[in-house]
C-alpha cells in the first residue's frame, strides 16, 4: 500500500505529457546517460521515487529513453517502476509492451537533438556504436540447504540458441554441466568436477548440425 502511495504522489507531480509517453518513478538513485549503457556519460542523476517520463526503450527492453525534469537520456529498465494491473511494478520485456512502451531507437538524430549544449557533444565518435543485445533472455539462480548449494543460470541467443547450466557444491567438492544448443541444432556439453585437494577434471561433447562428434577431457590443478 505504502509503494502505491508513494508512487501516486511522484504521478501527480509530473508534468502532463504527450499520449505515446508513459508516466514512471525511478525506484533508486540512478544516473542518468547520454546513451543506453554505462559507457555514456552522465547527464544527472534521477533520485529515488523521482517522477519520470518513459519515451520507449531498446529492442529487448534492457535500457529506455526517459525524460527528468530539463533532462532526457537513458536509464536502465530495471530501475524504472510503472504500474502494471494496478500495482507498481519494475519495467521488464513482457510489462512494457503490455503499459503501452514501444521499442525506439538510439542514434546520432537523438544525440544532436539533446546533447549540443553538453560539453562532451563533440565526442560522438568516441562512444561505441549502440547494437541490441545477443541475448534475449537470462536467469540465475542459487539455492543452498543441508550443506548443499545448487546454482542455475540460463540464457537465450537473439538467434535462438540457448544454453543452461547447473553447478552444485557440497563438502568441498563442486560439479557442472553446462549444456548448449545452437540455432542449427549443433549441441555442446561440459562437464566439470573440482574437488578440495585432489584437482579438477573436465570432460566435453560437442555435436555438430549434421552429426559429428568431438570429444575431450583435460585434468588440472586449481589452488
């Protein structure tokens, strides 16, 4: 109840915008940047609960073009809150589309549109060019109970290939297996056992689109 006051409140203060915008808070401090990653610089800095307006965000969701006060630039999603089905909610792929958050792009239109008074203006060439992510999704994940911690992580390509992988510890002897699938259908497995003292032993698969197979292991010390 407490986050849906507060964030009714950062709503009312923010200045009537057009109708593709969408109104949001920051849920942190967080800087604001000329560009969709961390090696732009900074504009300002958009304090906790701060009302902010959302323009769109990049292909996958991952940075979005927002609007602060005078300020416009780039905040990642996931410090971004908007109101999804009635509650406050941080911005992710599947929220945004659905509370009206379009997909724009970054490019040097925008950066002469916003930036010519900025000291840094001139140094456009100087900054790598933006390109969509490879991956389209990600997780983790990491559980630990009786002595034993099991951890998950996993991904998707832009492509269509994924891979996942599991590593569990326990007693001072760790293994995992990662698995791999390409867009083609080749496959990769590795798997690797380390245990305190006696080494490690890695063992790998990896079978092309159109049937063959490699095989290898290696032996090695980890201190």
């Amino acid at each position: 109840m407490l986050g849906k006051i507060i964030f009714a409140a950062a709503l009312a203060l923010a200045a009537p915008v057009a109708s593709a915008a969408t109104t949001a808070v920051a849920v942190t401090n967080v800087n604001l940047r000329a560009g969709p990653s961390t090696v732009y610089p900074t504009v300002t800095v958009v304090p906790t609960g701060a009302a902010i307006t959302t323009f769109g965000c990049v292909s996958g969701y991952s940075w979005c073009d927002i609007s602060f006060g005078p300020y416009r630039g780039w905040v990642a999603a996931n410090y971004i809150q908007v109101i999804y089905r009635g509650a406050p909610v941080v911005l992710t792929a599947p929220v945004a589309p659905v509370v009206g958050i379009t997909v724009v792009s970054f490019n040097r239109v925008y950066w002469d549109r916003h930036y010519v008074a900025y000291p840094w203006y001139g140094r456009w060439g100087a900054y790598p060019p933006y390109g969509p992510p490879r991956v389209t999704s990600a997780n983790r994940s990491l559980t630990c109970a009786g002595g034993t911690c099991v951890g998950l992580r996993g991904a998707t390509g832009v492509y269509g290939g994924s891979t996942a992988q599991t590593r569990t510890c326990t007693s001072g002897a760790c293994t995992s297996t990662r698995s791999t699938e390409g867009p083609r259908g080749g496959t990769a497995t590795r798997t690797r056992s380390c245990a305190a003292g006696q080494g490690c032993t890695a063992n790998r698969t990896v079978t092309g689109p159109g049937g063959a197979v490699h095989t290898g292991s290696r032996s090695f010390q980890r201190w």
